[in-house]
C-alpha cells in the first residue's frame, strides 16, 4: 500500500526546505559631483575713478624775509604755482604796486605778509584791498619784537574786518603765543615748524 509521503521528505531522508532567492537590488544613484570652480573669478563692475580735486587758482604771496623762510611751506600747501614775493627788509607801503601787477594777469587770491619792518599805514593796506579787486585777500599779521607790533595788527584787522568776508585777518602773534619754538632765537623768523604754522593758517584763510 502506497502511502502519501510529505514532499520534504524522501528515502527515509530529510531534506532542507528550499531557502528563497535574494532578489538582487539596483545601486542607489550616485550623487551628482559638485561642480568645479571656474580658475576665473566672475566679472564684477569696476566702479568709475573718483573725480579729480579741481585744480587750485594759483596764489601771490607778497611778503619780506619772513616770506621767504616760509616758501617751501608756502609751495607745499598753496601749490607749486604760488608766486612768493619775499624781499630782505620790505616795507607795507610796497604791496600795493606789486599785487596791482600781478591781478592784471591773474585770478587768484593775494596774501599779504608786510609789517614785521616798520609802521603799517591804514591807506596803505586800503591800497592793497583796492588793487586786489573782488578777490580773496589774506593779510598776515606780525609777532616781532617791536614797539609797532601791536598797532599793525590792530590796523591790518580793522581793514578785514572792514572788508570781510573777502578779506581775512591771521593773527600770527596769537598762533606764536599758542606754539613755543614756532619763532627761531631772533623771536622774528619761524623754525621749521614755525614755517609750517604759518602756511597752513594762510591755508586755512584762502579756504575759509
């Protein structure tokens, strides 16, 4: 008689049950790669130069040995087109004829430095005014050892103040008294850093 025999087994033997077949999975997608840097770096917009200072009217500097101590400072602040008058021993009354030649032919501004020789005369520094015209005009007070020391700077601010604002008034005595050593043993002319003292307060008027 033939008896039903369970399928796992057979002769008497047992056999494993069949194990399921691994399904093999696809590779998960790379991932993409960065991309590479340019070696360029991209184009910016150049921003356009800043435009030039404009160009600054040449000055005349009519003065006397103070002056010409002071012409390299002078130059280096006004500009290298300043004209520096400066005489050994010149006299206030001077200034008129010398700044009436040179406005004939040029616009600029006139600075005065007269007075550290002598006696400043009122009529004298209205000359100057006169021939300077409309124009910016500095009068440079004095800070010298003299009995006419105090009465020149009184006459030379009472005309800018006349005639302000086109006229302006540096009081060079105050700025001496404010910086020991600006004056050099003579307690007349100015150090090194008494030249740049002064240039730059005439600076400083011709903007103001």
């Amino acid at each position: 008689v033939l008896t039903a025999t369970s399928p796992a087994r057979l002769s008497g033997t047992l056999q494993a049950s069949p194990q399921p077949t691994e399904v093999a999975q696809a590779p998960a997608p790379a991932a993409p790669a960065p991309p590479t840097p340019s070696a360029v770096p991209p184009t910016r917009p150049v921003p356009a130069p800043p435009a030039p200072p404009p160009t600054a009217v040449a000055a005349l500097v009519v003065g006397d040995s103070i002056t010409l101590g002071c012409a390299d400072a002078l130059h280096a602040e006004l500009g290298a087109g300043t004209l520096v008058d400066g005489k050994v021993g010149r006299q206030f009354s001077t200034a008129a004829a010398i700044v009436a030649a040179w406005t004939g032919t040029h616009p600029g501004p006139v600075v005065v430095d007269l007075g550290a020789n002598g006696t400043v005369q009122p009529g004298d520094v209205e000359s100057v005014v006169a021939a300077a015209g409309l124009r910016r005009v500095v009068l440079v007070g004095v800070s010298v050892p003299r009995r006419w020391r105090d009465g020149n700077n009184a006459v030379l601010s009472a005309a800018a103040a006349a005639h302000a604002p086109e006229v302006v008034f540096v009081d060079w005595a105050a700025i001496v008294a404010a910086h020991p050593g600006a004056l050099g043993p003579d307690q007349v002319h100015p150090t090194i850093p008494g030249r740049t003292l002064l240039a730059n307060a005439v600076a400083g008027a011709l903007r103001s």
